[in-house]
C-alpha cells in the first residue's frame, strides 16, 4: 500500500541522495516551504532550527536525527524543524564543514592532523570501517578483534571535529535561529491577514444573502 509505485534502482537511489532530483536549490525552497508551515509559535521553530543547525558540525553521521530531536526537546523547541534543519548538512556543505571543523578542532586541541582534511577523512573513515566490520566478524570466529584504527579515528578525527564544530555550530544555529524568526512570524502574519481578509468576504457574502 505504501510502496512507491515505480521501482528505483540502487545506482538511482544513491544518486538521488547525492544530487536530488532538481537539485539542491529546490531541495531548499522545499524544506523553507515546510519550515514555514509548522504549528508553533516562531521562537519554538526556530529553537528547532538552532538544534539541527548545530547538529549537522558534530561527526556523528547517522545519529544526527536523534541528537537534533533530543536538544530540540531539551531546549522546548520544534522537533520536526529540528529534523528538516539537519537538511543543512549535504554532499555540498559537508565538506567545509569537516575541514573548518576538524582545523578548528586541531588548533584548539594543540594538535595536528597527521595527514591532510581530505586525506583524513577518506582514509580514517576507511580504517575504522574495516575495524568495525573485522571486529563484528570476530563476534562470531576465533579472531581478535582489531582496535587500533578506530582509536586514530577516534583521535584524529571525531574528537577534533566535536570539539571544532562547537564554535562554528553555534554561530550558524544562531544566524539560523534570527532568520527562522523573522521568516518565520512574517509568513503567520501575512496568513493570518489572509484568513481575516477571506473571513471577511465571506462575512459580507453572507449578510447580502440575507
């Protein structure tokens, strides 16, 4: 019942995620659109905007969901606003998220990278998915598991990047946050002159049909 009716192959799929089907501009307008449109007062949604705009310059791919809907919850705000604000985060603005993140990071850390941002990123993720995937198999064989990848991931990568993406994250939250606002309470505004002004007529409508 709930089954797209045409099939998409996996090639499409991963394609679509990448670059979605007319473009990220409209992706944007889209989720604008909907931002718009949820139930709450503007200073509510725009809370959930500041949680998922901060969200998206932590590291924690896959968990960005939950940690937006948790701090949204904490900070009373929309959680679904906070779900569409992770939207920020894409193929496009990924990366200068991680290099301006996992730079940061580093220099607040008094550490350095030991080998490039993209390189780092690339060949760490690399390293730790192949000790994850070892270390799964090893649950179930007489191998020993493999630790020492995911600790320079650990090191060099998800604590810089936590760290680094603090700052940054909160700057971008809150310029979110002021033009959620402002977008957000002209829109309710104008509906609501809208709904007055289709009230009216149909008040009018009424009284001379009498």
């Amino acid at each position: 019942m709930f089954r797209r009716r045409d099939y998409r192959p996996w090639y499409r799929i991963i394609l679509e995620a990448v670059w979605p089907r007319g473009g990220w501009l409209r992706a944007a307008q889209y989720v604008q659109h909907r931002m718009r449109r949820l139930p709450g007062t503007p200073e509510q949604i725009a809370r959930g905007v500041f949680a998922g705009a901060v969200t998206v310059f932590t590291p924690y791919f896959g968990l960005h969901f939950v940690i937006a809907a948790v701090l949204a919850r904490v900070m009373r705000g929309s959680i679904f606003a906070a779900l569409l604000a992770t939207f920020i985060g894409n193929p496009l603005t990924y990366v200068p998220i991680a290099a301006i993140s996992l730079n940061l990071g580093h220099f607040l850390l008094g550490t350095r990278p030991t080998v490039g941002v993209n390189d780092t990123l690339f060949r760490r993720f690399a390293g730790a998915s192949r000790d994850l995937w070892h270390n799964f198999k090893a649950l179930f064989t007489p191998e020993r598991s493999h630790w020492g990848e995911l600790q320079v991931f650990w090191d060099t990568v998800v604590w810089p990047w936590t760290v680094g993406g603090i700052i940054p994250g909160l700057i971008c939250g809150i310029v979110c946050y002021f033009l959620t606002v402002h977008v957000v309470r002209a829109y309710q505004k104008s509906r609501a002159a809208r709904l007055r002004k289709k009230m009216d007529k149909l008040r009018k409508q009424a009284e001379a049909a009498e």
